[in-house]
C-alpha cells in the first residue's frame, strides 16, 4: 500500500489527527501501517519527552532508508510544541517496507487455493519482526505497542504490538484474511476462511520460538483464561483501528498522564464509536468510559452510560 495521506501532514493539532484516522476510517481497507506510527509517534513525543520532528531526523534516500534520530521536547508538552512532518512518517513507512519486502519479497506469499494466507507465509512474516526485536527489553515496559516503537526506540514490542505489527506486514502484502484476536492480556492471528485458523505471534522466552505461527492451544485448563475460553475479540480492519486507538497509554509516570493524549485517545475513540467499530470491543468500550469518568465530553453518553455499552458489548 502506497503512502497516499500526504495531504494530511503536517500534523499539528488533534483535529488533524482525528481527520487522518477519520479519511481511513471511511476506506474498506485502512492502512494499520501509517496509523500506527502516527499514533506511536504522538504518544512517543507526549508522555516519554521525545518528538520526531524534521530538526531531529535526518532522512537518507527515503526510498531506501531513514535515520530517525528523535529530539527531546519537554515530556507532556502539549500540541504547540509538536509537529510531526510527511517527510518523517513516509520515511519511516518506507523503511519499514523496504525491510519487509527484503525479508519477505512478494513472491514467496503463499495463499491458499482460496486466495487465504497459507501459515507458513504468517511464520515468514513473524520471523521477520522477531529477528528485528531488541534482545533484552521488557514486555511490560510502556509505549512499545506501535510499529513507530518497532522502528524506533531501539526495536522494541510487546505482546500487542508484536501482533499488530505482523498483522500490518501481512496488509502490505495483500494477506486480507489475517488479523488480531484480543483478550485482556494476549493478541494473536487469525486467518483462513471465517478466521477460522489461529497462529501464535507473541510468547516470549527461550523454546517458546517454536511456538511462532503455530496453532493456539486450546482446552489446556491452565491457559483458558488467557483465550477468554474461546471467545475473543477477533478483529476485522476497523476494529483493528479502534485497538491502535485503545491500546495508546497516556501515562507519562506513574503519577501523571499526559491529558493531550488522553484526550486525543477519548476523541478516537468516540469517532471509532460513531462509526459502529467498538461495539463489540468491551475494552475499547470500557477505556472511553474510563476517559469520560475524567473528563466529561459536552454532548456525549454520560461514563455510566458507556460502561453500561460495555457490558453489552460482552455479551456477543
């Protein structure tokens, strides 16, 4: 998929932002890619004191490769600080293509008699952000869920992130069956006719590498409640949207949250809600109740109502 929101950058403001992720929220296919790192780099520069602006980034044959070398800005500086450049992002949407389609050229993407992507080819693609991984990193370790901390930020992902990221590679290379399954505390693919099929993305430690592109495990008692027993979010492309948007942590320690991205988030999100993408997501549902618990937004569902929303979202 090409770089094509051009006419959206610079990004200055949340309403730019809300129009970005509005433009492809409207598409049949949006681009996982491009709004990942948009939202990993706003919440980078929010909460951790770094910002990818063009005096902090050097762009060398964009085409080829990019060297992002952040700037420091004030850590919960707001949006007259920050201004994240077309020159930035396409650099780094180029970069991560370009390592993908050396990694996994075009022609070795298998699909199916019936055009669905063949296991072995999500196996390529999760090798291929695994062996970019920083070795020693933290899962638990905030803001390292989008594939703009994938590129940057040393090479790091958690759980999410890493399933995210392998489900954005498999869109770029026209794999449309493949995407995320969500429970409280783990992702996965699924993929195949119905999302029938399952692959594990993102068990780390040493012998769990085998595990990569195999069938989850289910029935085990011990790890049913990690699968929430068989009934997890299983994404189409716009709820996987709406996952970007809540899986975006405001926290800039453990004390203070930066009230720019959390209102960025909160705005996301009822624009996902307007648009009928997380009513059947409780935990995207359950964050923009939280969101409106701490700050009301004029005109919206009251935080009880939307809790209310969430609880019915469980039941499907």
């Amino acid at each position: 998929m090409e770089f094509c929101c051009g006419d959206f950058f610079p990004l200055k403001s949340q309403d730019d932002v809300v129009k970005l992720f509005a433009f492809e929220l409207d598409k049949r296919e949006p681009n996982l890619l491009l709004l990942s790192l948009v939202a990993g780099a706003i919440e980078t520069a929010f909460c951790c004191g770094i910002c990818a602006s063009p005096a902090g980034a050097r762009l060398r044959n964009p085409g080829n490769q990019t060297d992002i070398r952040p700037q420091p800005v004030a850590s919960g500086a707001g949006w007259g600080s920050f201004v994240l450049e077309r020159s930035v992002m396409e650099g780094l949407y180029r970069k991560f293509l370009v390592e993908l389609n050396e990694c996994v050229p075009l022609s070795s993407v298998g699909k199916s008699a019936g055009g669905y992507a063949e296991r072995d080819s999500i196996k390529v693609v999760a090798d291929f952000v695994w062996q970019r991984l920083s070795r020693s990193f933290h899962k638990d370790r905030p803001h390292i869920q989008s594939v703009y901390s994938f590129m940057t930020s040393g090479r790091l992902l958690d759980c999410f992130g890493l399933a995210l990221t392998v489900v954005a590679a498999c869109q770029q290379l026209g794999l449309a069956d493949v995407h995320l399954a969500l429970s409280e505390d783990h992702a996965w693919i699924v993929f195949g006719p119905n999302s029938c099929e399952t692959a594990e993305i993102a068990w780390v430690g040493k012998g769990n590498e085998k595990k990569r592109g195999q069938p989850i495990e289910h029935g085990a008692p011990d790890k049913n409640w990690l699968y929430l027993n068989g009934w997890p979010v299983v994404c189409n492309r716009h709820m996987e949207v709406a996952a970007i948007v809540t899986s975006m942590n405001p926290g800039i320690n453990s004390k203070t949250d930066s009230e720019h991205l959390g209102r960025l988030q909160q705005a996301l999100l009822w624009l996902c809600f307007e648009k009928n993408h997380i009513h059947r997501y409780p935990m995207a549902v359950g964050t923009l109740g939280d969101l409106e618990e701490i700050e009301a937004s004029p005109g919206r569902l009251s935080a009880e109502s939307v809790f209310k929303l969430g609880i019915h979202a469980s039941c499907y």
